[in-house]
C-alpha cells in the first residue's frame, strides 16, 4: 500500500469522527427537558434539567464545587428573545475561609465580581441570551476550591444548594 | 557439548516459565477461596455483560453504561466462553488466566536474552504480587492488555511489523494504553532506516521519509479501531461515544499539583466515599491508602526508570523502556495516575530494575568478590533493599487482595 493512500485514508478517518463525535453538550441537549423560568432545580439535579460541570457529585444536602472554574448549562424556555437577558440566582453556602472573598460570575469572557458576606449566600447575576442560539444558555462562575476537609482529599470550594432562572 | 547446553538451558526456561504462571495464580486462587466469594466484581461485571448482551447505551450519558468500555476483553471473553463451551463467569476467570499465562511467558521471552532466566522470572514475580496485581486475575481488560504488551514486545524486537501492527489495532480497542504501542511500533520500524550523516538537516529529512513511509504500517495498526469508531457511529450516532460515555462516568479530571497533593499529604488519613474506600484495619495491622500509594508508586518508578535508563537501554531493554515512558507520558496527559492505581502495574521499572540488579549481585557472587569487605556490606544491602520491597510489595498483594474479594473496591 502506498504511503499517500494510506495517509490520505487516515486523514479521512480523523475527519470522519471529528465530525461525528458528539460534545457532551449535545447530549445534554437531546435529553433534558426545558427549565422553566423561577423553576428551583436542587443540588441533586434528579431530572437532569443542568448540565453542570465542575462540581462534585451530588451529597446529601449539598453539591461541592471542585475546579477553579464551573459552568452550569440549561434549556431555556423557547419563546425566549433574543434582546432579554436572564437572571440567574444560585443559592450556595459559602466556607468561613471563603467570606468576603472575591469570586466571578457571570457570561464566558465577561465575568462579573462578587463576594459573599455570610455562609448562607444567594449570587444573582445576568447572562445574555443574545451571542447563544438561545436554545442552551450558560451560567459560569469562577470560584477557587481551597478548602480542605478532613477525610477529603478534594480541594473545595462552595456548596451549591439550588439554581433557577428569571426572564428580564 | 552445544546440544546439552541447549537442552539444560531450554529446562531451565520451562521451568522458571512455570514457576511464574503457576505460583501467581495458584497463589490468586488460594485468596479466591479462602475469602469464598467471585472475584469477579465492578468493571468485570460490564465486561461479562458486553460479551453476553452485547453494547446497550439508553442515549443518557450520565448513567454508567457499558459503552464506556472497550470491547476487546469482551471480545476475548465471548471468545474463550465459544471455544470451551464455558458459562461467561467461568470463561472470565479462564481468559484472565490464560492471558496472565501468555503475557508472563512472552515477557520471560523477551527478558531471557538481558539477564539470567532465573532473574527475568524475578521481574514478573515482582510485577504479579505488586500491590495492584490482583487486576490481573479478577476479569479486568488489565490482563488482557498485558498479555498483548508481552506479545507486542517480543515480536517487535523479531521485527514482524505486521502482527504488532494488528496487536497494537486490537490493543488500542483493549485499553486506552493501547494508544502508547502506535509511536513505539513507528519509531522501531522507521529507526534503522534513517541514514546516518553529518548534517542535522539530512538527518531529519531522512528522519520524515522513513516515517512517510512507515504509514501503510500504522494505517493496518488502525484498521480496528477505525471500524470501531464507524460500528460506534452507526449503532449509536456517535463515533467518540466511548470517550463521552468514559468522561461523563468519571467526571473529574486530574492534575499534577493535586497529584503532589495526594503523595504528600499523608496524615490526613484521607477515606474517600466516592471511591467506595473503607477503612482496612480489619484486615492488617497497617494499611496504605490505595490512591496515595498509586501516586507514590507512580514516582518511585520514574526516579527509577531515570536513575536507570543507562542500564536498561545497555541491557537492551529498548522496548521495554519506550514502552514505560510511553505509559508516563499518558498517565501525566490523562491524569489517570492518582485516580486509578491499578494503571500502575503497566508501569514497572522497579520491577526490572531490582531483577537486573538480583542478576549482577549473582554475577558478583560467582566470580567470589566477597574477598572485599565493603563490597560485600553494598552487595548485601542490595539484597536486603530488594528482598525488604518484595516483601512489602507482597502484603499490600495479599491486603489489597483480601479488601477486593471481600467487596471494597480497591484502586
């Protein structure tokens, strides 16, 4: 077999899943169903109605963020335009060690500052729909995970209690 | 004279080759039923279940589904369960053994023209009743990917290109490892056909032409895992859903920093609930952390394999020293060093390290340098070192043994 064939069919092969391997966003899309706006979903996202990466795995009354960076991604409702934007409320519980410490949420690229002042801490913020196709929109949120707990080997960084979204 | 030779030394090969197949998996089999319970848990349950049902996938990929592993211990399985006309639980302790059995023989093989046989049965003696060894035997896809390892390198060093070239296809459907084999059959297959000269220039030119034309090569490595990637396509619309269904199960990913975090922070005494770990005080009166000692393991081979590199390449241990770099190299990538111990028992310059040095103190013995005090106190220290490892090495086989067929997922 020549050289260049089997370049040429190798090249093709690499075209060929790198255009039918799906992002798991994609999956996410195709199963969840819509988020209403004000509807709570809970830290156990039982109905799978976020699409959250960068937190631990569900806990009995919370759910830990765990990487520098989170985002949680949901299905708006259809009708929503173009020009509004959404408010996103998150209901979390923040470490001692983390109060009055300065963490970011808000659209990818365009984050905006904030801080909690006690443990039990509600963050609202907005996140234009314009700039998505508005059929998955996403809030991110850059808190560090610095706390250790005995027992864990985790580095954490807040716990999240509940998510829900308004329309402007 | 020559034929008595031969005969003496093809006795001695038989018999080391049984040694390190029998004595390991008797010694498995004596934990099995002294525990009284199949061994046959976690992930080999999803290998069994492929084999017999074949691949389910619901479209949610955040549930564990059986798409998150490869299908090449499966397909050895089904294999096996065909051949012998075996239950798939039976057929799955056969196939662990059987390809533990080949595995060895191919890796005594290859070590038997570097060291004395004796000392090459040492390196897998090392390697079986290391901590995580029991993943050779209890179902996993590890024994088939080490069998295919042990195969890959001893045809390499024959240079049948071809059958490596499949065993590398079948290895990478097997286990993600099997990604490492591709570059090392590449660079054997180019290397002596670069043409030595004076320019750096002509060198790298000569360099990408034997490598231009060693694609026909790694286009048959592929053949396999490209028809998976279709199969994978037209059952379930997605050709990476391997990738997504694995990435989705584990979730998060590693890094080097959290790395150095679980090797130093051993007091904490840190008993992680996601990864089902209890406390093993039940079992001995010491215990080490799994995960902690993965990424000590993790370290301790690569001082090792640098430390010793001269030797190993000196001894014409090429092969066997890509191949461990190859698995450093994806470990650090992937991140899959602290979180999965069992990934360690790919990685074993220890292993051979201490085997090549039991086979120079011999040497050393035999040519009676114990006329020399001092050289006699480093000679015996080796062995004392080398002796006091095993024997650590072992307990952690047999504890972490006992954990895993007592229910406590260990890795």
């Amino acid at each position: 077999m020549k050289p260049v064939f089997s370049l040429l069919i190798i090249l093709i092969w690499v075209f060929f899943v790198a255009e039918t391997g799906k992002k798991p966003i994609e999956y996410f899309e195709e199963k969840s169903t819509v988020l209403m706006p004000n509807e709570i979903v809970d830290w156990m996202n039982k109905d799978r109605k976020l699409y959250m990466a960068g937190f631990s795995r569900a806990e009995p009354n919370f759910r830990w963020s765990k990487d520098e960076e989170q985002h949680i991604c949901f299905k708006p409702v259809e009708n929503i335009h173009q020009k509004n934007n959404v408010k996103i409320s998150m209901s979390i519980l923040m470490p001692n060690i983390s109060i009055g410490k300065d963490f970011y949420v808000g659209e990818k690229g365009k984050l905006e500052q904030r801080a909690c002042s006690s443990v039990a801490c509600s963050v609202e913020f907005d996140v234009p729909v314009s700039g998505s196709d508005g059929r998955i929109l996403c809030a991110y949120i850059n808190a560090p995970s610095i706390l250790k707990v005995n027992g864990d080997y985790r580095n954490l960084g807040y716990k999240l209690i509940s998510f829900k979204y308004s329309i402007e | 004279m020559t034929e008595l030779i031969v005969n003496n030394s093809r006795k001695r090969f038989i018999s080391t080759a049984l040694v390190v197949v029998i004595l390991p998996v008797l010694y498995f089999c004596i934990l099995w039923v002294f525990v009284g319970s199949t061994p046959l848990r976690w992930d080999a349950g999803w290998y069994r279940n492929i084999a017999e049902n074949g691949y389910r996938f619901n479209g949610d990929i955040w549930t564990q589904n059986s798409v998150a592993f490869l299908p090449g211990a499966s397909m050895f399985l089904w294999l096996i369960r065909i051949v012998f006309q075996l239950n798939y639980e039976h057929a799955q302790i056969l196939s662990s053994i059987i390809t533990y059995a080949i595995g060895s023989v191919c890796f005594l093989i290859y070590l038997e023209g570097k060291m004395r046989v004796e000392a090459a049965g040492m390196t897998i003696i090392f390697l079986t009743f290391s901590p995580f060894g029991i993943y050779l035997f209890n179902g996993y896809s590890e024994s088939l990917f080490y069998c295919i390892v042990g195969a890959f390198i001893v045809f390499l060093e024959k240079r049948k290109f071809i059958i490596c070239s499949l065993l590398v296809g079948f290895g990478i459907i097997t286990r993600p490892h099997g990604i490492i084999l591709l570059p090392i059959l590449w660079a054997w297959w180019a290397y002596p056909l670069i043409s030595r000269g004076s320019r750096a220039l002509n060198i790298c030119r000569s360099l990408l032409s034997s490598m231009f034309h060693g694609l026909p090569l790694m286009l048959l490595a592929l053949m396999i895992p490209m028809a998976l990637t279709v199969y994978y396509y037209v059952f379930f619309g997605d050709s990476l859903i391997y990738a997504n269904a694995l990435t989705a199960w584990h979730g998060s990913k590693s890094s080097l920093p959290f790395f150095f975090e679980r090797l130093f922070d051993w007091g904490s005494a840190p008993i992680s609930k996601t990864h089902l770990i209890k406390r093993m005080d039940n079992y001995l009166n010491y215990s080490v952390e799994p995960v902690k000692l993965a990424c000590t393991l993790f370290l301790i081979n690569c001082i090792t394999l640098i430390i010793f590199s001269k030797k190993l390449i000196k001894n014409n241990l090429s092969i066997l020293f890509s191949f461990q770099l190859g698995i450093i190299f994806f470990s650090i990538l992937t991140g899959s060093f602290p979180n999965f111990g069992r990934h360690t028992i790919f990685l074993f310059p220890m292993a051979i390290v201490a085997a090549l040095l039991l086979n120079d103190l011999y040497s050393w013995c035999i040519a009676g340098n114990f006329s020399n005090k001092i050289n006699s106190a480093g000679g015996i220290a080796v062995f004392v070192l080398i002796v006091s490892v095993f024997l650590l090495s072992f307990s952690l086989f047999v504890q972490y043994g006992l954990m895993q067929l007592n229910g406590i997922w260990v890795s």
